[in-house]
C-alpha cells in the first residue's frame, strides 16, 4: 500500500503589547497577556481539543492503521501550561496510543537557521529536551520552522544528529519532478526529505470553505477520489498543514470537522494507503533522488520563498538587529532575559511586518495584530531597544563581576605568606642551623 503523512504544525506566539517609545528604559514586560489568553483558549476550544478527540477516536478505532504527526512549538506549549494545560493534556493522551509522532524544530519558531548556527542547535536542543519531558519520546525527524530549507540548514540538521526531515515541494526545488516521493539531500545524501504536496494540503488549508471555489464543496470522497487518482507509481503523498485550520481557518460550521473524520477512515477502508509518520516513512522507503536547494524555501505564500518574513527593508533590519544580540545572549544565565529572547525570536514578528498586498496580502492582513506593517515594526523596535539595553547592562556587569573575581584572585596570591612561597632551604644550611652557626652575609644559599 502508498503512504500518507499527515502532520500538522501546532504554534502560537507571544504578542506584544502596545511597547511606546516613552517605555523604553522604564518597563520591561512586553507582552499582551490579556490576548495571548484570550486568543490560546479560544483556539483550544475551537481546534486542539475537538480535533485531537476526533484524532483519538480515529486511533481507537483502527489502530495502527491510523497515525498522524505533530510539531509543537516550545512558546506554544508555555502558553498551553499557562492558559490551556488541558491542551497539553489532551495531546498526552494522543502520546500515549503510540500513533503519534511528535517532530523537533526550534523552540521559538524562530528563523534562527539563517543566522547563527549555534543558537540554532541550542534552540533545537532546548526544543527536544521540552518534548521528551512531557510526552517521554526524544524526537527523531525535525522540521524547520515553516518549512525553511537550504542545502546549508539540511547540513546543521545533519550535524544536530537528525537524519529525516520536512519541507515544502516547491517548484523551484523540484523542476519536474512530483513531490510524492522520498528524496534526499544532494549534499548531504544521509538526510532524507519528505516534500510536502501543497496543492493537496492547500486544497483542505485554504480553499475548503471557499464558495467561489470550483471545487467546492469538498467532500471526503471527492478528496479520497483525488488521492486515488495520484499515479500509481507515486509513492507517497504528504498532507501537511497549521493545525489551527481545523476549526480556526475553517470553523466548524464548514464541516471541517466531519471531514476531518471522514477521509482518513475512506482511506483505510480502501486497503490502498497507510498512514505512515515521518520517521517510519524513512525508515520504510528509500530516496529516489538527491535534491539540489542552494537558496532557502518555505512553504509560505505562492513564491514559496523568505519573502514573507524576510522580504523588505523593515524586516531586514529588525531580523539584523535582534541575532547581533547572539554573542552576549549565548553565555546569558538570567532567567527573564532568556524568556525574551525566547519569545523575541518567533517568526511571527518579522510576519507581521510583511509589505505583501495582492493575493498573499489577505493572508497575511488575516493573521497580524497591527493595522499596518510599520506599525509592527515600529513596536517591535521599540521593544528591541529596551531588550537591548538590558543585554548591554548584564554584559557589563557579568564583564565586572569576572574582573573583581580575577582581582580577587591576584591578591589572593599575593597575600600569601611568604614562607609559603619559599623554597625549602638546601639540606647543608639546615646543618648549619643545627650547629649553631651563623651564615655569612657573602653566603649563598643554594
């Protein structure tokens, strides 16, 4: 039988509040509690706990059969433990059946991996460490937050001890050839990809409550018919989506849910697919190709590139901004400043700050908190200078806590009694002592 992946991003970041530039210096909390609250509980009411029930309920009912994968942001799940822990719940029973597979990537959905790879390894890391506390799995396929790829990211990932790993199927990294396949790295050919088909993953993200669509309505067997019709000889075919489009993007009036129900259970009636996870995919299966990625993808907007985040001057620069902070917040130990960095580094951020206006405009326009662009960048500037300022002072401080340690250390030497340093007398003048008899001041003691 051909493979299904099934995976679903599950993030969500911190906000910031209204940060004037008058606040700069004097305040130092940055977030919006009010919506960060709001908006988790209101997703978890409407998305992560019905749709992890109806995960469960598919679990239960076939087993093996059925097996879906997550990646849960590490910021995600501090929200879930601070507004939602019956989320956090909900998905331990799912961790429970064995059917799931619970995906590394960066702790703070950050782009970190086009910055500094040491920061990058140590959020993975940290990432890693959060999953295997609360689920007791240590993950072993990684996906890179939203899907960022290059040829340099799949060597970090490599190094990092990851040998499977997710991104989009974007036509500039494929030419010609279908993403429903298991590739590989051509550089680093001990790296396998799944590539995600984003036409059949957008067909339910996007366009399944869109009227003026020519599909619509999207049924369970229409979808079953479509995946049925992918060429035999096709392998693989990866759904890939934010979890949130399970009753947020599609709310439930849409039908999403029944749909969500639906399909799989067709799928397995019809003894022609098997839902596999990523690591049991490349286990399974092997690569038929190498694939060539010079210059970063993601599956973001229709270029499938770092534009969404990384596309204009206002994004550059607060990008810059924060990772010259790398070298200081690499050895920092304070506790609130490591939150921020934390928090600071979501892609969310630099999103929000996205001059986009055709088609991707509304897409972006529909997840930002800001009424314009520069009005995110300007409040996430404003809050930067104040982080910044922070930094410097810890840095200076830390630079004369180790100078009076280094000054303290000297004049512990030098206080010394002198006998301690002496070395012991030669065994001639210890005769003579016992003699009795003086030295002369010519004397020298050997």
């Amino acid at each position: 039988m051909r493979s299904i992946c099934l995976y679903f991003q599950v993030h969500q970041p911190f906000r910031l509040r209204t940060y004037r530039f008058f606040d700069i210096g004097a305040d130092h909390y940055y977030y919006d509690d009010y919506q960060n609250k709001r908006i988790t509980r209101r997703i978890a009411t409407d998305c992560y706990l019905p749709a992890n029930e109806v995960l469960l309920a598919l679990i239960n009912e076939y087993g093996s059969a059925f097996k879906v994968t997550f990646s849960i942001s590490g910021i995600a799940i501090e929200q879930f433990k601070k507004y939602s822990p019956e989320v956090i719940e909900s998905f331990k029973r799912l961790a429970k059946t064995g059917n799931v597979e619970f995906l590394a990537e960066t702790y703070s959905h950050s782009l970190v991996a086009l910055s500094n790879p040491d920061e990058f390894k140590r959020q993975v890391e940290e990432h890693a460490a959060a999953i295997k506390e609360l689920f007791g799995v240590t993950p072993t396929a990684f996906r890179n937050t939203e899907l960022v790829y290059s040829n340099n990211i799949a060597g970090q990932v490599l190094s990092m001890g990851y040998r499977t790993m997710l991104t989009e199927g974007a036509k500039q990294l494929l030419g010609w050839k279908s993403p429903n396949f298991l590739y590989c790295s051509a550089p680093h050919q001990r790296l396998k990809l799944l590539l995600r088909n984003y036409q059949l993953s957008d067909d339910i993200a996007f366009r399944f409550s869109q009227q003026d669509w020519s599909e619509w309505p999207l049924t369970a067997d229409k979808y079953v018919s479509w995946l049925n019709n992918v060429d035999p000889s096709q392998e693989l075919v990866n759904i890939f989506m934010d979890y949130e489009t399970i009753g947020e993007h599609q709310k439930a009036e849409s039908g999403i849910f029944g749909f969500l129900r639906a399909f799989p259970e067709q799928l397995i009636k019809s003894n022609k697919w098997t839902f596999r996870t990523p690591s049991e995919v490349a286990e399974d299966l092997q690569p038929v190709a190498g694939i060539d990625c010079p210059y970063a993808i993601s599956w973001a907007d229709e270029e499938r590139d770092l534009t969404a985040w990384l596309g204009n001057d206002l994004q550059d620069e607060a990008f810059s901004n924060l990772y010259k902070l790398s070298e200081t917040m690499a050895t920092c130990t304070d506790a609130d400043l490591h939150r921020d960095w934390n928090y600071l580094q979501s892609s969310d951020h630099f999103y929000y700050m996205c001059t986009k206006w055709f088609s991707d405009g509304d897409v972006h326009q529909y997840f930002t908190p800001y009424g314009t662009p520069y009005e995110a960048f300007l409040n996430y500037m404003n809050v930067l200078a104040d982080f910044e300022i922070r930094v410097k002072e810890y840095a200076a401080e830390t630079a004369g806590i180790a100078r009076k340690e280094t000054v303290k250390a000297t004049l512990n030497v030098e206080k010394k009694p002198l006998t301690a340093l002496k070395k012991p007398a030669a065994k001639g003048a210890a005769t003579v002592v016992k003699t009795g008899k003086t030295p002369s001041p010519n004397t020298k003691t050997k």
